[in-house]
C-alpha cells in the first residue's frame, strides 16, 4: 500500500524553463583503463579531504580518484570478483559515511541488445563494502552480502548515525544498511520506486537524505520525489510527495547532487541532459549537449558553483567503444537563455 501526495498541483504545472550552463570536459577515460575495452563511469562524490573526485565505474569494480585541476586518472580501488565468482563486477552509489571514508555498492549487471531494457541487475551478485581513503593504499572491508537484492544503486549516509540507505532499483525499494554491524532491511517499498520491467530496468535511482527527508529520483518513471524519514532507523514518517515529474523525453532522472547555496536538485539524464529543479518543483533544462556521452551522475565542487557531470560512455554500436567523461558545469556563470540569439546579435551591431 502507498499514499501519493503532490507537493502542490501549481509546482507540478509550472511550465519548463530553458535556460542553459557554460559546459566544459574535464577528462574523458582511456577505452584501456578498465581491461574490458572501455570505461562507464556510474557514479561520483567530491572527496572532501583534497578537493578530487571519486569516480565508480560499472566496467569493473573499480573506484577512481580524479584531480579536476590536473586530470589523470588514478585507480584506488578495485573489488572487480572480491567474492569470487565474478563477483562484483561493478561498482554503483557511493557516500561518505565518515572522514575519507565512503560506502559503495557492488553487484553485476548484464549488458547488451539481448537484454530487455538493455541493463538489468543480476540475482544474488549484490554487497555493500566500506573503503578507507585514510591511508595509501586504501583499505576496504565487507560490510554485507544482500542476497535478496536485485540491482543495489544510489547510496546515500544518515548523518550522525551507521546507517546508509541504498537505492534498489529493480526491487523498487530502500534498504538500511548498518555500516558497522552489517544488519540490512528494506525500510522503504512503493509503487512510486518501481521500474518499467524490460523497457527501462531502473525505477529509484539516485537518493539523498537533506534534513528530515529522503529525497530520490525514478527513472523510468521519470520523478524526482521525496520522503520524510526516521532519522534513526530510516523508514519512512509520512506519504511520499513528488517533487517534480520529468517534462518530457530525456528526463530519465539518474543520480543528483543539490546546490549547496539554492537547495536546488541537478540531475543527470539521459540521453544528453542535466535538469535542474528547485525546491519549488520548478524544472528547467539546464544542459542537452550531444558531446554528454549519457550523462550518469553530479556532484558540486568545493567552491559550490561547479557541477561535476559524469557519463557512462557508449560500449557498443557503430560509434563505440567511447569511454565515460567527467564535464564542468558552471552553475554560477552567465546563463545562455532564449535571448541570447538577441544578445549575440547586439553585441555584433555594436
Ligand atoms: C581489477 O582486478 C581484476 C581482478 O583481479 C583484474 O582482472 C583487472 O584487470 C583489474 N582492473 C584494473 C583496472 O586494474
Ligand atoms: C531474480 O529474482 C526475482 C525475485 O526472486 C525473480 O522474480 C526473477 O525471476 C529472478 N531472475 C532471474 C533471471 O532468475
Ligand atoms: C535536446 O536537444 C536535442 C537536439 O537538439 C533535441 O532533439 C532534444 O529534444 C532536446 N532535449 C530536450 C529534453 O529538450
């Protein structure tokens, strides 16, 4: 059973914006570094202690560090069949739980025209490990297999607690997950979390608790809602409110950081696109460049303005393999709105 409120039916109507952000590639994966032809990048956090970026990858189980300043991949970890088996083979969300201290799922995914919906999570491959950036070289550790699991995804801490809350966006739910006693269980399951079976294989993707509230995307259902929560065991105090709902196709709304200084969610979607939606529930497209190779996953940079955009590359197909790239959004720089046709044009005459 569910309840489904709208935030408000006037935030739902709010008409969409277009108003675009100077882009800027930062880097894009060598097609060798991850040894199976080239680099889908699933997620990111800004690694606080120094200012880089964390990047997981679901071609291997691995877990980059990147210096915007100076870009060179460097590979910190790799889990890639730590259990054996095969497994894991990817690595999904990731959150800081402590000081330079992260919590990362792990699990398989089939890949490939042959699978409906193109991705899907496989049974029984899913787990949930802690890394230790405090020490070279980072030490890892098991916090707990989740057997039942069907496509563990976005991570996200419960501040002053041990507890994450892991997306699982085949299952459409949120486990809690003891980082220390390793204990688990879906604290969260509802039709608003479900995908669309074998059309697009991800319903709740990308999560983050801010304030009394979980906040979380749905991809296929094209959302970005919110929940609030029990800041102790993480479920859930009240009925599930949709913040906005995706405008249009390309809305596909992935994994999400908030704007420190507006509260604003930026969201990363395929095909090409970044959204930005306000508290309010106002949306507005404020990305769709085809050099955004599937854009994957944001995270806002130390000064607040800049918004790391990740992409998963293209893996097949006549224009792959091309590997995932990390963009610079500047958030805070002059948008490019529907006057600057006008603006250009003035600034010729003159
Ligand atoms: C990660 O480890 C696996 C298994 O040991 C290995 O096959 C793979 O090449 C490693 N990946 C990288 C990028 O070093
Ligand atoms: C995976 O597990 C689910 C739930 O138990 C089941 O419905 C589904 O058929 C399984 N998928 C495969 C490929 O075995
Ligand atoms: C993004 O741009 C492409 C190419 O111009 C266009 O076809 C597509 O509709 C745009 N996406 C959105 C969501 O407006």
């Amino acid at each position: 059973m569910h309840f489904t409120s709208l935030l408000s039916a006037a935030a739902l109507a709010a008409t969409t914006a277009a108003q675009s952000y100077p882009l800027t590639q930062v880097y894009q994966f060598e097609n060798s570094f991850s040894g199976v032809g080239y680099v889908n990048i699933e997620n990111i956090a800004l690694r606080k202690s120094n200012g880089q970026l964390l990047l997981n990858t679901v071609t291997g189980a691995n877990m980059a560090q990147l210096d915007p300043a100076n870009p060179q991949a460097e590979l910190l970890v790799n889990l890639t069949n730590a259990l054996g088996n095969g497994q894991p083979g990817s690595l999904t969300g990731i959150a800081e739980t402590s000081h330079d201290v992260y919590t990362v799922a792990a699990g398989n995914f089939q890949f490939g025209p042959q699978v409906p919906g193109g991705v899907l999570g496989v049974n029984g491959s899913f787990s949930v490990w802690n890394v230790d950036l405090n020490g070279s070289p980072a030490k890892t550790s098991l916090v707990t297999k989740i057997p039942e699991a069907r496509s563990l995804n976005g991570v996200t801490a419960i501040p002053k607690s041990d507890l994450v809350l892991i997306a699982d966006s085949l299952l459409g739910a949120v486990y809690s997950v003891n980082i220390k006693t390793g204990e688990y269980k879906v604290v969260i399951q509802d039709s608003l979390f479900l995908p669309n079976l074998g059309v697009v294989n991800f319903g709740i993707n990308g999560v983050q608790v801010k304030g009394k509230y979980l906040y979380f995307t749905n991809s296929a259902q094209m959302i970005f809602g919110r929940v609030p929560i029990d800041l102790q065991s993480g479920k859930a105090v009240g009925a599930i409110e949709i913040v906005a709902k995706g405008p249009a196709a390309g809305a596909t709304f992935d994994d999400f950081d908030f704007k420190p200084s507006t509260g604003d969610a930026w969201i990363a979607s395929q095909p090409t696109n970044v959204w930005q939606v306000t508290q309010q529930g106002q949306v507005n497209l404020a990305v769709n460049s085809t050099e955004l190779l599937g854009p994957t996953a944001t995270a806002f940079g130390a000064d607040g303005c800049t918004l790391y955009v990740t992409t998963g590359g293209v893996g097949g197909g006549p224009s792959g393999p091309m590997s995932g790239q990390v963009f610079a959004v500047d958030t805070c720089g002059e948008q490019q709105g529907q006057n600057q046709g006008e603006k250009q044009w003035r600034k010729w005459r003159a």
